[in-house]
C-alpha cells in the first residue's frame, strides 16, 4: 500500500498536489492546485488541514506566486500572495512560520524573477523534508513508551493526513507497529468536524492497525474502567512550562 502524502509536489512539479481530507473517509482523491488562489480555497476550506501539512502548502502555493519566466522586481507579487495566504488560518502557527521563511529566503532575488521562483521552490521544498524527516524522529521517540498490546487512545487527528510524513503523535504508533508491536487504536470522534472518525480511523484502518471509534464522550469510561494504557494528542499551542492546548474535548 502506498503511504499517505496529504501534501506534495505535483508529479509535474508545476502545482500542490493535496489529499482533499472533505471527501474522506467515501472517497480518496487527489487535486493539483496550481495557484494561490486555489492554495487558499483548500486552506480555507480543511481540503488540506494540520498545522504541518498547511505550513507546507502555503509555502509551496507561495512559491507558485512568482510565474515562471518572471522578469525584473517581483517583490510586489510576492507580497501580495503572501498577504493572501497567511489571511487564509491567522492563528496557524506553522503557516506564518513557513510562510516568514520563504519570503526571506526570496527576497534576497527581488530584482531577479528566476532566481527567487528558484529559491522560493527550493525553500518550501526544505520545509517538507525537514517534516518528514521530523515525524520519523518523532515516531521513534514516541514508539519507546509502547509496550506490546499497548491500547491507545487518541483526539483529533495528528498521523500523515496532518503533515507530510507520518504524523507526529500518531507517528509513534506507525514506528511502533513497523517494528513488531502489537498496538490497538481508540480514536475519538473529535466533534464537531470529526477528524478522528473520519480522518485517524480511515488512515489507521488503510494501514492495517485495528481501531476503533469512540463517541467523545464514552472516553472517560474507558480510562476508567483500564481499558486504555496510553493517551497520544497533538498540541496546538505548548508553554514553557510544558503546559499544552488542544482541540476541544481533549
């Protein structure tokens, strides 16, 4: 089975090629987007979702900004869609984060439309390496504290739909499995989009490890009664104290 890229280059590398997540868990298609304007629909409308994976594509939908063949000062194109994209999650951390980095890499060739299309490609091209390269890490880490058997409970959706590599909470039950453990899933719905039943449970189930969706609110019952010996969420915001927030209902 071919692993999930919610986010990549188009096979053509001329466009975004995304997994629309709203058509999931019916049906698994792919879209190339091949402007900003398309980046910013699927931002806006959760065809592409989680932090990583929509820092990754709005830092290719800005690379897509400067046409090729571009001549002469571009800064004010590049401006303008940056404007565009970062209007699209203002919250989104990762997205100003990819979005900051791209433009300073670009900036550099204001006066040179070929150089910058080059390095701003170049650029958000880093980003997603260094993703996948950090969701392994990840993984790794987070596969150690899983015993064989282990019953996992988990909120939202943190795997590969999110990123673009193999999650980051979720990634640790992947790494786990890979090397010969035993791991049972129990995700939560996660009200009112869903992203659990829908997203972490398609993704689980298409990668053969058993899962099994909780309505939100029968998760208390089950930590109560032992039947969970492990909790993965994601973080939408971590404090220094090592304090976190999430979705609701974590």
């Amino acid at each position: 089975m071919q692993p999930i890229q919610a986010v990549t280059w188009a096979d053509d590398g001329d466009g975004v090629r995304i997994l629309d997540q709203r058509l999931l868990p019916e049906r698994e298609v792919y879209r190339v987007l091949r402007s900003v304007d398309e980046v910013c629909e699927a931002i806006n409308t959760l065809a592409v979702r989680g932090a990583p994976a929509i820092g990754i594509a709005a830092a290719m939908g800005l690379a897509m900004s400067i046409p090729a063949g571009a001549r002469g000062d571009v800064g004010l194109v590049l401006a303008d869609a940056d404007g565009r994209l970062r209007g699209t999650r203002p919250t989104a951390v990762n997205l100003a984060r990819a979005l900051d980095r791209v433009m300073q890499a670009g900036l550099r060739h204001r006066d040179d439309g070929a150089a910058m299309r080059d390095t701003l490609r170049d650029e958000a091209t880093k980003i997603l390496d260094e993703d996948r390269a950090m969701c392994r890490r990840i993984g790794e880490h987070g596969a150690t504290l899983m015993a064989d058997g282990a019953r996992v409970l988990t909120h939202c959706n943190t795997g590969a739909l999110a990123t673009g590599g193999i999650g980051t909470a979720l990634a640790a039950v992947y790494v786990a499995v890979e090397s010969g453990k035993r791991i049972e899933v129990y995700a939560d719905e996660t009200r009112p989009l869903l992203q659990g039943s829908r997203l972490t449970a398609w993704e689980l189930q298409r990668a053969g490890v058993p899962v099994t969706v909780l309505a939100d609110g029968a998760a208390a019952s089950l930590l109560r009664d032992g039947e969970v010996d492990l909790c993965i969420v994601g973080a939408d915001r971590i404090a220094t104290n090592g304090d976190v927030a999430n979705k609701v209902g974590t």
